[in-house]
C-alpha cells in the first residue's frame, strides 16, 4: 500500500488524511483494526515499531483512530496484549 500510495497519492495526499485525501477508503477500513492490533502486539512483544517504515500509511491509521465510529471498536491495549500472548513464542 505504501509504495502506490508513494507513487500515486500526491494528489490525494494534499487533499487530506487518508489514504484518497479527505475520503475514507475501503483501504482504511479493511486494514485499520488488523494495523491498530498489530501496532499495540508488536511494539509490546518485539518492540518493534510496525509503521516506523511507512509514514503514510500511519498517518492514514492515526486519522482513523480519530473516527468516533473506530473509537467505538477497538477496546484498551492491554485487552490485545492478553490475547496474543498464546500466539507469541517464550
């Protein structure tokens, strides 16, 4: 997603957040919770900073993250920490 959005979005980039400039895309909305979890399971687990190499994409995220509607789904950090800890090896 990054490297089109790289290539194709400047115009889009200068009309707003998201991935397609002011208008929330099917982008966002099939990838945010899956980015927002992973965000949260990485850095606590591995320490690893998953969207350190892909500014755009975590400015798409970070503008979700301000939608009322998304606020509404997601639930405290610790809650996705606790429910990866089987997935991860010790």
């Amino acid at each position: 997603v990054e490297a089109v959005y790289r290539v194709n979005g400047a115009g889009y980039r200068a009309k707003g957040p998201y991935l397609l400039g002011n208008t929330l895309s099917n982008a966002e909305i099939l990838t945010s919770t899956v980015l927002f979890r992973f965000e949260i399971v990485l850095k606590h687990y591995h320490n690893f900073d998953l969207l350190s190499d892909f500014p755009l994409v975590a400015a798409a995220l970070a503008a979700v993250k301000t939608r009322p509607a998304f606020q509404q789904t997601i639930r405290e950090p610790q809650l996705y920490i606790d429910m990866y800890a089987k997935f991860v090896a010790k």
